[in-house]
C-alpha cells in the first residue's frame, strides 16, 4: 500500500482521491514508523519550503523517508513542494537545507519575458528531456496543473536527473528522476486524465520488477 505523507502542508484528498480513482489503495500518515509498512512513498506539499522541512523535521520524517527511500530503495513521488524539498537547499524567505538527494537549488522564478505572472499558476504544456516512464502513454508535450512561485534550479553536475521542462517566461524543471526517486513540480491530482495516467504510470513503476531500468508497461485511463 502507498504511503502519503502528512505533515500539513498540503490537500491530502486530491492525492488520495485521486489514487483511488486509478483503484490504488493508500494511507495517509504522520508516523514515521508507519513508512515501513508501505510498498512506496509519495510526499505531496504547498506553502513554503522553510514551514514544510521543519514540520518533517519535527515528525521525524526526514530521518525515515531518508532510511526508507535511500537504504531500503522503495519507490518515492514528491509532488510540488515535494520535488523541491529534495534539492540541497532553498532560498525561499532564507536558506533552509533541504534533503540534498538532488543538486540544486530552490530559487524564485525570473521569468525573462513580460507577460508571464508569479505565481505560475494553471495548466501548461511540459517538454520530455529524456524517457521516462512516468510519461508512458501520454501525448507529446502533456499538459499538467501549476501552482508555485520558486522552483528547483538543478546544477549541471546533476543535469541528466531532469526528465521534462515547461516555459513560463524562462525554462523550469518540471519533472525529475533518480532511480526509484521521482518528483514532480505540477499537481497530478488536479491535473485530470493526463495527471491520472501519471499516477497510474507511477503504481506500475512500483510493481515492475527492476523498474530503475525503465520500460514499464501502462495503460490508458478512460476519458
């Protein structure tokens, strides 16, 4: 069973209703110790980066997503503030250090055209830099709900973990994965049938035996 994190910074019923739809069963939890029973881990998050990583912090989640992810390789989905909380650090309102799976940095969005508001909030088109099986069936240039104002600058020594990219005035990581770590900056949960498809990509990445290698096969989900 997949285990959502709950550390208050986030609309936990659109991530588990939104499993429940592709007929995945999940539990919501703030227990640390309750990580272990899980097949995967999914960290969903909104607000601000510095509130979130101390209140993981003080639940204890840090430590064990950290043993549960890193040492005992279960599948792992960061959704929106998600993602970000896997770079070294952020710079929202301060620096907070963040998990430091990922080298890079959480910084405001510059956008380098006019035109193009903060928060990057609504749908937009996201650009595949690489294969990835979260993307399975899905069209070319997927479109995926936003809603953020900083986003994960990844350093070039960590390039090829950027798996799609969207515009909004400049270019920003959309999506990234590391073996069995994958996160994404868009909302799957409200992002209807392409998010669904996403999600359900993501159950089929946790059955597939040796899944790091890519090639899971998915299946459309009805319109």
């Amino acid at each position: 069973m997949i285990a959502i994190v709950d550390y208050g910074a986030s609309n936990l019923r659109s991530v588990v209703n939104a499993f429940a739809v592709i007929g995945e069963k999940t539990f919501v939890t703030n227990d640390p110790v309750e990580l272990a029973n899980a097949s995967a881990i999914v960290l969903p998050g909104v607000g601000a980066f510095g509130e979130g990583i101390n209140a993981l912090r003080r639940l204890g989640m840090v430590q064990a997503i950290n043993e549960q992810v890193l040492s005992n390789k279960k599948p792992f989905l960061g959704i929106c503030l998600g993602l970000q909380f896997l770079a070294h650090e952020s710079t929202e309102h301060g620096t907070h250090q963040g998990f430091g799976w990922i080298h890079g940095v959480v910084r405001k969005i510059h956008p380098q055209q006019p035109g193009y508001r903060i928060p990057h909030m609504g749908w937009n088109s996201v650009h595949l830099q690489c294969p990835c099986p979260l993307f399975n069936e899905l069209p070319d240039d997927p479109e995926f709900y936003f809603a953020h104002s900083y986003c994960l600058e990844v350093a070039q020594s960590d390039s090829a973990v950027v798996t799609s990219t969207c515009w909004h005035g400049e270019s920003l990581t959309a999506s990234i994965r590391k073996g069995h770590i994958c996160a994404v900056q868009f909302h799957p949960e409200k992002s209807q049938n392409a998010g669904l498809m996403l999600l359900h990509n993501f159950t089929e990445l946790i059955r597939f035996e040796g899944a790091r290698d890519g090639g899971v096969p998915a299946r459309r989900i009805a319109s």
